[in-house]
DNA sequence: TATTGTTATACTCTATAACTATA
DNA sequence: TATAGTTATAGAGTATAACAATA
C-alpha cells in the first residue's frame, strides 16, 4: 500500500471565514434536521409553528414572506402540519381568497418537543465553546443578519417602525 | 386592503444560535456561489483548486475525503476543471488505479481570481462588523469546525500527530 | 477479495410558471 | 386587472448502488 497524505482543508479554506461560516452553517442545519425527522418533524416544522404560534392571525403570504421560502412551497408543508393536526385553516372572512392559519394546542405542545430538540443538538454542536463565548458568536450572526434583513428586527422594532 | 402584520421572524429564532448560524451560513454560500457562477466557476472549484495548488500528489479519493464530498461526485467537477484546463489527472504508475490530480498554471491563476471574488463577498457580508468582530467569529467557527473534524486541523498538526 | 475511479439511478430541495377563486 | 392560494413541472444538488480496471 502506497502511502498518501491524511486528508485535510488546505489552510487557505481554514482562513476563509465565508468558508467556515459556509460549513458550519450548513452542518448545523443538517444535524438539525435529522434529529427533526427522528422524532417525525419535518424540515420547516420549526420555523412554521414558531411564527405561527408566536403571533396570532397569519397569512399563508406573511407566513412565506416571513420564513423567505416560496408561497407554493409553503403549501406542502401546511398540508402535512394541517394533515397531523397542529395547524389550522381557516378562511378570512373579509378577505375569502386569504387562509388564516393558527396553531392548534397540540401545535403548541409539538413546538416545545421541536425546541427541546433543536436546544440539544445545538447545545452538543457548541460543545467547545463557553457560555460566553457562544453569546458573543449569537451576538455577531444577529448584527449580520439583521444588516442584511429588516426581517431579523424584532416585532415591536418593525411595529414601531411602522407606526 | 386588509392590514397584515409586516413579515418578520419569531423572537424565538431571532434567539436560537442554531437557526442564525444555519440561516447566514447558506446565505453566504448562496452569495459566494452567485457570483463564482457569474465569473464562470461551479461551487466546488474553490474547493478543489485550493486543494490540489495546496499540496503535491493529491488522488481523487484524497481530495474527495477532504472535502468531504463523495468520490463519485468528484468526477464530474474534476471533468469540468479538466476540460478548461485547470486540473491534470494522470495515472499513479505505482498504483494504476490511482489518478493524481494536480493544479496547472492557469488552474492557479484562476484560483487566485477565486480568492478575489470569495473575500469580496466576505466583506460584503460582514460589513456590519469591525476587524476585530472578524476576527472574533473567525476563531469561534475554527474552535467549533476542529472540534467536530479532525481535517479542520491544520496539516502541520495532522501530520505531526501521524508520526 | 478489496480498492480506485466511474457511471447510472433516484430522491430531495428549490425555482418557475400556469391555474382558480376571489377582489 | 391584481392577488392568495394551489398545482405541476423542471432543474440543481446529493446519496446510493452497481460496474470495470487494478491491486
């Protein structure tokens, strides 16, 4: 057997923050995600019940427009929360093209299961990082993000905005 | 015309490291790949090209693991590199089986014209932080990249820890 | 028999466009 | 005419298994 070298990441990549940032994102999601499906979740379960459950009287629009995914591929995923019975559909009555969707007390229930869950895998993923350092790491992706995306601001922020 | 609530993300994932560090990750990938694919690359070139200008001697297998991709899907991108010129593969005479792969003199040109575009990008995405902030993040992805994955260390360490 | 590179296949995710019903 | 939700379709990316050449 003729001898080769250990595989690794040329030091070029390993000194690209747009590289790591890339990677572990990614990773993490990945993590995320399997762990979601064990216990029957699906991908975008998540981020749907925690906007739906957070505030009252979405729309399918303001709902895809929030989470920045496709209206038409909310759809699917709204027929699979609705099918297992944490969701709800009902149409608007001032507006009937419009579907108010709302979380079902067992939405609620599922939610808190989803958030234990996502806390875990998070909690093994930032292992080698302390308390404080991993505030600082949240602290700088909320300063991206929300330069990047006025959705990112909290609620009252956008409220007050708006007002 | 009905008044909805403006689209914006649950508080409770503004607060989960997990869905930032997931969210900004692909964003990044997204805006690096967008403009690679503008300058004419496909998403691995970077990859690859710092691979194999990085060190001598690379087989597919070898570049596969280290980037942890699947050997079957290295084929094609190293086709597509072959093909404008970039890479060289030529059979291993000790081991047939074997391709080694290296970079060519404009495969390292144009790797360099990568570098450019990746560290733009990277700039553009973490304007909002100062260098220090930078640095900051870029040292909490390295802890957290090494510490799930050995090939995150640097070579030097890989390969004193060989012997 | 095991390994390297290759090909073929299928499956998921996503992006796009068209369709309906309401406005 | 424009909008909300839906459906259908196509494409990229990825994962898996089978294959030929070589060890």
């Amino acid at each position: 057997m003729i001898q080769t070298p250990p595989p690794c990441i040329p030091s070029e990549l390993l000194e690209s923050t747009a590289f790591l940032l890339g990677r572990m994102g990614i990773k993490l999601k990945k993590r995320v995600m399997e762990d979601l499906e064990a216990a029957g979740f699906s991908p975008w379960d998540f981020g749907v019940l925690a906007l739906v459950a957070d505030r009252a009287c979405e729309t399918q629009a303001t709902i895809a427009d929030g989470l920045g995914l496709d209206r038409s591929q909310l759809v699917g995923m709204l027929d699979g929360l609705e099918e297992r019975g944490l969701i709800e559909r009902k149409r608007d009555p001032r507006d009937r093209r419009r579907h108010t969707v709302t979380a079902t007390g067992d939405g609620k229930r599922q939610l808190s299961r989803i958030r234990t869950i996502v806390k875990r895998v998070e909690d093994e993923f930032l292992a080698p990082l302390d308390a404080e350092s991993r505030e600082q790491l949240h602290a700088l992706l909320v300063q991206v993000a929300q330069y990047h995306d006025p959705r990112f601001s909290p609620a009252e922020q956008a409220l007050a905005a708006a007002v």
